[in-house]
C-alpha cells in the first residue's frame, strides 16, 4: 500500500501533466482508494436518504490529496481524467460484487455497505456497459473517453472538451454518436442502464 | 471495424442523421453506393436513434436531492425536538416560546418573550453533543463569551448563554426583519442598496475582529435586515463551536458551501481574512444573484475556488461600476495577501465606491492584471498594398483578447494611435498603462502569406515570444489562433472555461471572402462619406460569395448604425437596415457581440425600448468585456435611466481601455456634463481637443458644461472655437441659441432659431434642439409642437430628452405637456 500522503498524489499529477505517463499508472489506484474510502465514510456516517453525487465525490477528493498550492489550475483536467477512470473502475467493481455475491461467491472484496451504495440496480448493464466502451475504445479511443468523463466522471459539456482540449462543439457529437455505438453493442446483449 | 471503417461509418451517420426523416434512405441508398455492410452498419446505428437521448444522461446512481436546505443538516434528532418548558409554559424560567423563525444548519430558532425583561429575544438551540461533552461545553461558553462581548450595531446582540434539561441554547437580540437570503432569493439587489448592506456587514466584522471574534460563517442566512437597509451579522462563534462537534472531513462531499473560503475548504488554518472572502462572496450574489463559483447544476466548484479567479461580477451584471466590481474581486483573491487585510480597508473601499471615487482595489487591480497592447501589423508585402490585412490581423487578436477578463486588453483605437506617432514601446506603455505589447508584420504574396509576431515587455523590452509563420492564405485562423494562444501562455493569463472555448471558435472560412471582410473594416474604422461606399462595396462581396459570414452581416449592421448615430444617413432609414443586418448575423451566431451591440443601440436611439436596449448592451458587454465603445454606449443607456453614478463608472471605464479614442473622449465630456459632472466634462474635455482637435463633438458636449455652470460667455466661445473645428452648424445652433436667448440677446436668439428650423428639412436638425431654443425664447407652445415633431420623426435626442430639458429647461419639464410627452416615450420612471 503506497503512502497516501498528500504530496505523493501531487506530484504524480504534476509528472503527469508534464508528460510522464508512468505516473498515471500510479495516479489511478490511489484516487481509487481515496473515493472509495470518502464514499465508504459516507455510507456510515452520513444521513438516511441521502445519496452520492459524483461531482461532490470527485471535488472532495481532490481537496484531500492534491497540495493545491503546489498545482496549476491546468491539473484539474489532469485530475477529473483520473477520477473519472476511477469512478468507472470503482462501479464497475462494485456491480461485479454484487453479482457475485448474489451467485454466492465473493471474488471481490468490496464491502456490502459500499456495494449497496454504488451499485447501480441494474449491475449487469455497468459491466455490459464497461465492455462496449472497451470496444469502442478499441475503433475511437477519444469517444470513448468522452463517455468515461462524462457519465463516471459527472463532467460537464465544457469541462469534458477543456481536459480533451477539443471544442464544445465535438464533444456534443462525439457524445450522441458515442450513444448510438454504445446502445447498438449493447442491444442484445443486456438492457441499457 | 478497425479504426478507419469505422470514420467512415461515422461520416455518414452524422449526414444522415442530420436530415428529415423522408430523405435519409435515399441519402443513405447513395453515399453508400451499394456497400451493403456500411449500409447495414450505418443503419443499426441510426436504429438506435430513439434512444439515444435519455441513454446515459442520468447518473450512475440515483439523482441526488437538492443539497442542503433539509432541516437540520447535522441530522441531529434533538435539535428539531420542542423545548422543555415548565409548568408554567416558560423553558429555563424566564422565556415563553411564541414561534418557529427558523431552521438551518446550526438548528431550531424560535421566537420567544423574556417575561422577566419583557422583551421579545431569538432563540436558538444547539448540537447536543454540545452539552454532552465537557470539552465542548468549556468551548462553546468560551466563544460565546467572546460573542457577547461585541457590542456594535451591525451585529447581533447575544444576551445569555446556556444549558437547559440536557440542550445547549443562545439567546439574541430579536430583530424584526429578513433574513439576507430571504430578500435575494426573487431578485438581484440594486447597487446602492448593495453597497449599504455591504458596507454594514464590513464594518460589524471590523469591530468583531478587533476584538479577535472571526464569525467563519458570514453567508446571507446569517444577515439579519433590520428596518429598510441596516444590516445586523447573527450567529458569531457559532461555526467554531459547532465545528467542534462535527466530523469535518464530512463537509465537501455533503455539498461544499457557497461562502467557504479557499483554506477554509482545505482544511488549513483561518483567520480573520476569511470573513473577507465570505463577505466578497454575498456581495457577489447580492449583484448577480449566483454564488461566484456555482457551476450550471448549482453545485460550487471546487476547483474553481481553490484555484481562482472567480469570474468577474461583470460577467453576469455588466453594469456594476468597474470599482464595485475590483472590490469584489478583491475580497475573492485565493492568496490571502492579495486580498484586503483588514474588515476596515474593505470597509473604506466600499465607502469610497459609494461616494464615487476610485477605490484602492482599482489601483490594485491596475498592477496585477497582466495588460497587452496589440499594434497594428506593419504591411511588408511588396507593394504596400495590404495595409488593411495587416490591421484586420491585429484587430481580430485584440477582439480574441478583449473578451478575456484577466487580460486588460487596450481597445482597437488606441493601439492603433500610438503607431503614428513613432514611440518606442517603453514610450507606448506609458501612454496606454500596459505592460506588454505585440507587434508584427505581414506580407502577402500570392497564395503565401508570411506573418511575424513578436512579444514584447515594455519595461525591458524583453522579448516573451517571437515567432515567424510562412504558410497558405488559409491559414490565417490558425495563425491567430496561436498568436493569441501564446500571448495568454506567455503572460500567464488566468483562463474560464467558457474563455477557452471561446478561443477556439472558428468556422472555416474562405480566404477570399475574409479578405474582403477586413477589407470592409478597414474603410469602416475610417467612417467618412467617401469611404463608406467603398466599406458597403466589399461587405456585399463578401457577402455575396458567402452569405452565411455572420461577422460580414454584424460588421454591416454596426456601419448602418454609426451612420444614423452620426447623422450621415437618415436615421429613419438607417437604423431598420442596422437591424434587419444585426438580426441577420444573430440568426448566424448568437454570440455576436458586435450585432447584440446593434441590437442595443437601436433600442436606444431609435425605437425607444428601454428593456431591449438593456437586455442588448449587457449582453454584448457579457460577451466582449473589453470592447470599449460598447461600454461608452451603455453609459448612454445609463444616462436615459438617470443612473448616473454608474453612467460616470462606465464612460471612465471605457476611456480606461480605449485612452487615445476621441469618440470616448467625446461620450466622456458629454456624459459627465448631463449628470451634472462639469469640471470633470471639461477636464475630459481639455484631452479631447489635445488628442484631436479637428473632431466636433466635443466641444458642443463642452459648451452644456459651461451652460449648466451659469457661464454663458464660456460656452459661447467654446462653441465659436468648435465652428472653426469641425463642430456641425446645428448642434452649434442649438446650444448658442440657447446662451443667447438666456443672455438676453433675443434677436441673435430669433435668428438662430429661424434658421435651425429652415434647416430642419434638408440637413436633419434635431427636432428636439429646436425645442430648446423656442422655449428658452419663452414659447412653450412652438417648443411643444417640435417635440411633438420629434417623437413622430424619431429625433435621436429625445431618448434623453427629460435629462436635457431639465438642464436647458427646467420650466418646461414641469408643463402638463411634458408629462404626457413622457407617457408616450414610456420615461415617467426616471422623469423627476
């Protein structure tokens, strides 16, 4: 288990946004772990009834492990491409958990608390999901980020095409032509989420 | 599918789905041109269309509910369970609970008597882990120790503390009276009550810091309004001793709070220059109704907040005086040595806004913003004949820049200027107060285009950035592009998310077609009647070849406009031409801040709808706030509403950007002079005719200021020295008619008049002018039956015509006539 010392996570960042891609491998567990933890807390602590909202998840975690000082403004998009790759990874998790344990087994140890928090109803359609945005990783990696921002990360329009440094414009058709791909891959197969 | 199949695939999926339902087979049937696997693969994708929609656009998890506003926050059963009253009905001896004002995040207020002092007291009850904890308790009595001790009257007086049957209570001061949050909730605040909100909550923080309270919850929950406008801050010490009690590390993900300061969010250590921000925060949304860091779903940023800037006040009101708006953004500095160090510096910054003056923050700001000059590039092409695609480089960066709030950008006019008069660039920076300039050249040749740019900072005439470019005509945007892209690089220049976006909206278009378009402006900016033929000839080639080019239609719609605003064209005609072109280029593109700028003006000047011509100015002015001349106009705007204080904020303002522009100069003079700001019309006056004597406007603007003064004789030979000077026979008439008749010579009076209204026909004299005359002659009727004559013909003048008869006429307002002259020009609102 890496230190989760604040400084670790920004330097890492700032190696990232320099160009160093070893360090995202690295970046990626580590705000896995920290939304996981914020959101378990949540689930123990927090009121009835009450339930998550990525944005607020996403923002909370980045005030607790990245020295903002020591940053440019330039890493949020850094660090929102990350988180959104983590809340992908931590959903689909979550949905495969569940799923197993309603098979009975527990190859994953995600624990009940979270599982029962982040699970979609539907688990299945995550993991189909997750597999289709594979594929269509596979012909358009770009679209593909588009839909991991935007849906796993709560980016906005704006947000989405400031860390793809692309236009407004490209990230509303990306994101409606991404849809048809994903929903045609998904037909068949499972329903949609 | 590999990769490339699948951009075809996708090409034409986005073609046909583009189009009407009936003509998608067909066009399907012919672009895949008897592929059937591409057909079959475009086909499954457009089956999906149904769904494409609502597919996704939830969130992964249930929605959330609204954050906050459910009752106590801290889910605190005991906190919302009743007092424990005695036999009597009285909780803790002495206090008759009468009702509920109120629930929040700290808990239950209720209104009660004190039947012992026989007094109405708030109160309110805490956590009861307060009561609970030793610790907590021996913290909670200390802080409101120090609470109570504050003794001011724009805070709210804590009478006792204590425990009661297990329950931590406060008893305060009633006030009787909304809360801030309550009176912000249906609309944005008028400036001047703004300012005397603000300025109550500033100085009940200065006296709470001096004696070492900080509140660490100022927010508009916590400001009580007591009677019309006093202010009363509520709840100090609170958020310390609640604080104690709750699990911090659960506050981001509950919903971060509007007013948190930067350290607060980040757990670091607070002082007292937290209170600042949060106090920068509630002004921000007293004026523009939003949090400054709240994203489109409502939520704040934190991104945003820990790296700053907020955007500007201006973005969401332009309106606010540019001072309001340095002292906002002053309290809002992420560096907490760049924001105020004290309650009372802000505290006198906003009482210097109040009074009109120039406040420190404006200094402030002056030297921090990075600032840029743009020259005009100098045309190397072979025979010098691409003068006006040199200037059409420069002015397409400077319009890119300007719309940047962290860049103080000089305006078109100015930069241009200073190129004539052969200064160095140390020199150029003085006379425009920047620190930077861009200088460049360019030549044409053929189909090549080669363009140098050179960054340069005037202090030491460094150089930031240089670059050549030798590439196709078509380049051209791109070029631009990274012109502008290494400016905001290299000058470091703090960038919003809608700012990116927006340097990177460029449409393809063909060279040619460019190439006239700033052919048009170049004869556009020299506005005169020999060029505008020229400017109207290449707008319709331009248009001609392509007539979906919005910025050829706005350009066109801001030349019919300044011909009717000037008077080269007759307003009647002019100003439905300005506008079926504006219309035009909006329907193009609605972000067109030059065609809303149109739009606006019309309004004003000509059809006379108060509500658009607002709705058109601040919309242009959200969208490029750096363009000077919109921002002179606005002050026109500011002036038929008779808001005066914000009409002089503006125009110096504008003046501020544009320094060497003799139309600002000309509004300047003319805009103080009608809010009765004579010495500083004419100081203004005085750099007018320095920076360009030959220009008329002026000096007629100048003679109302000696008018209004009483000095007759002055405003006579201003207006003789203006005749020589290129000032216009009538607007001269009009205003030495009025010096003669008030000095008694009432046949040079008669005289002029006769010939104002000989004149009338032929060379359009102001309806309204003539009316000022006659009545200053004491013929009210002829003067009613010219202002009559001005509202059928639309007169430009009698869009202020109740400002400027209460200064050449002040009887003459008070006729019945008037009034019903104002019915008609909807201006009984802001008439005396």
């Amino acid at each position: 288990m890496p230190l989760p010392a604040s400084a670790d996570v920004t330097s890492l960042l700032v190696a990232w946004s320099e160009g160093d891609d070893s360090a995202l491998a690295q970046l990626v567990p580590r705000v896995y772990d920290e939304l996981r933890r914020i959101a378990h807390h949540h689930v123990r602590a927090e009121r009835p009834g009450r339930t998550l909202q990525t944005t607020a998840l996403v923002h909370e975690a980045y005030l607790r492990l990245v020295d903002t000082r020591r940053v440019r403004w330039e890493s949020r998009a850094h660090f929102l491409s990350v988180a959104a790759q983590a809340m992908r990874r931590i959903l689909v998790d979550a949905a495969r958990a569940r799923g197993a344990r309603k098979r009975g087994g527990d190859a994953l140890s995600v624990p009940l608390d979270e599982v029962a928090l982040l699970a979609p109803q539907r688990e299945a359609s995550v993991v189909a999901l997750d597999d289709a945005l594979n594929a269509l990783a596979e012909v358009d990696p770009r679209k593909s980020r588009v839909v991991e921002l935007r849906y796993f990360g709560g980016l906005s329009v704006e947000e989405t095409a400031a860390v793809l440094h692309v236009s407004p414009e490209t990230v509303h058709r990306d994101w409606r032509v991404a849809k048809a791909f994903l929903l045609r891959e998904l037909s068949g197969k499972d329903t949609a989420p | 599918m590999n990769a490339e199949r699948w951009q075809q695939i996708e090409r034409i999926y986005l073609d046909v789905v583009a189009r009407d339902e009936p003509d998608r087979a067909a066009t399907l049937d012919e672009v895949c041109a008897g592929d059937a696997e591409l057909k079959r693969e475009v086909e499954t994708l457009l089956a999906q269309e149904s769904r494409v929609g609502r597919f996704l656009e939830s969130r992964p998890w249930p929605a959330d509910p609204a954050p906050s506003q459910a009752p106590a926050e801290d889910g605190d059963e005991t906190v919302l369970a009743p007092p424990p009253v005695d036999a009597a009905g009285l909780f803790a001896g002495r206090y008759r609970i009468l009702r509920t004002l109120g629930q929040g995040g700290m808990g239950v207020v209720y209104q009660a008597e004190d039947v012992r002092l026989k007094r109405f007291v708030a109160l309110k009850f805490l956590s009861s882990a307060i009561a609970a904890s030793p610790q907590a308790r021996a913290r909670f009595l200390r802080e409101a120790q120090a609470a109570a001790s504050l003794d001011d009257p724009h805070v709210c007086t804590l009478y006792e503390a204590g425990e009661e049957g297990g329950r931590a209570y406060l008893v305060m001061a009633f006030i009787d009276g909304p809360t801030l949050k309550e009176r912000i909730a249906t609309e944005r605040l008028p400036i001047g009550e703004t300012l005397s909100i603000a300025r109550d909550i500033a100085s009940g923080l200065a006296a709470a810091h001096a004696r070492g309270v900080v509140h660490r919850d100022i927010k508009p929950g916590n400001v009580l309004l007591a009677g019309l406008r006093l202010a009363k801050i509520t709840d100090f010490g609170l958020a310390r001793i609640e604080g104690a009690t709750r699990s911090t590390a659960t506050a981001g993900a509950a919903g971060t709070p509007a007013y948190m300061s930067p350290e607060q969010a980040q757990g670091l250590r607070t002082d007292h220059r937290t209170d600042i921000w949060s106090l920068g925060c509630v002004i921000y949304e007293m004026l523009t109704g939003r949090s400054p860091f709240a994203t489109s779903s409502g939520q704040v940023d934190v991104f945003a907040l820990v790296h700053g800037p907020a955007p500007g006040v201006a973005a969401f009101r332009p309106e606010v005086p540019a001072t309001l708006a340095a002292v906002v953004d002053r309290c809002l500095r992420t560096d907490l040595r760049a924001r105020y160090q004290t309650a009372s510096d802000l505290l006198a910054d906003l009482e210097r806004v109040s009074a009109g003056d120039t406040p420190s923050a404006v200094r402030a700001v002056r030297e921090e913003l990075p600032s840029i000059a743009v020259l005009p590039f100098a045309d190397m092409s072979p025979e010098r004949t691409q003068e006006y695609f040199a200037e059409g480089m420069a002015e397409e960066i400077i319009h890119a820049l300007a719309r940047i709030e962290g860049l103080r950008v000089v305006a078109r006019t100015s930069s241009f200027a200073v190129k004539s008069k052969g200064l160095d660039v140390r020199e150029i920076g003085r006379v425009l107060n920047v620190g930077n300039v861009l200088e460049g050249s360019v030549r044409v040749a053929g189909s090549r285009l080669r363009i140098t740019a050179q960054l340069i900072t005037v202090d030491d005439g460094f150089h930031l950035w240089s670059e050549r470019f030798d590439r196709e005509a078509g380049d051209v945007f791109a070029i631009q592009d990274e012109i502008t892209a290494a400016i905001v690089d290299r000058l470091a220049v703090a960038l919003h998310l809608r700012e990116r976006a927006a340097l990177r909206k460029h449409r393809p278009v063909d060279p040619e077609v460019y190439a006239l378009y700033l052919r048009a402006r170049y004869f556009q900016h020299r506005i005169s009647a020999d060029t505008v033929e020229r400017a109207f000839r290449y707008y319709g080639e331009a248009l001609a070849r392509d007539p979906t080019f919005a910025p050829a239609h706005a350009g066109l719609a801001g030349m019919w406009g300044d011909l009717a605003a000037f008077n080269l064209a007759p307003p009647g005609e002019a100003w439905p031409k300005a506008r079926e072109a504006a219309e035009r280029a909006l329907a193009l593109d609605p972000d067109s801040s030059e065609a809303h700028q149109t739009i606006g003006a019309i309004a004003l000047w000509f059809e006379w709808d108060w509500t658009a011509a607002e709705a058109g100015m601040t919309r242009a002015l959200a969208l490029n706030p750096g363009d000077a001349l919109a921002r002179g106009r606005h002050g026109w705007f500011l002036l038929n509403r008779r808001r005066f204080d914000e009409c002089g904020a503006a125009v110096r303002q504008a003046l501020a950007s544009d320094p060497l522009s003799p139309i600002l100069h000309g509004f300047a003079v003319g805009l103080h002079a009608a809010c009765g700001r004579s010495e500083e019309a004419l100081a203004d006056f005085r750099r007018a005719v320095d920076l360009a004597p030959g220009f008329g406007l002026p000096y007629f603007h100048a003679a109302i200021a000696h008018t209004s003064l009483g000095r007759l004789d002055e405003a006579a030979e201003v207006v003789e020295k203006g005749l020589q000077q290129g000032l216009t026979l009538f607007w001269a008439d009009c205003i030495l008619g009025i010096v003669r008749a008030r000095q008694g010579r009432r046949d040079e009076a008669a005289a002029i008049l006769a010939r104002m209204i000989e004149q009338h026909q032929q060379s359009s004299v102001s309806c309204a002018s003539i009316a000022w005359v006659a009545a200053n002659l004491g013929d009210f009727d002829v003067a009613f039956s010219w202002l009559d004559r001005g509202y059928e013909e639309r007169d430009g003048l009698m869009a202020w015509v109740h400002v400027y008869t209460d200064i050449f006429v002040p009887p003459l307002a008070r006729d019945p006539r008037f009034h019903a002259l104002l019915e008609r020009m909807r201006l009984t609102d802001v008439a005396r």
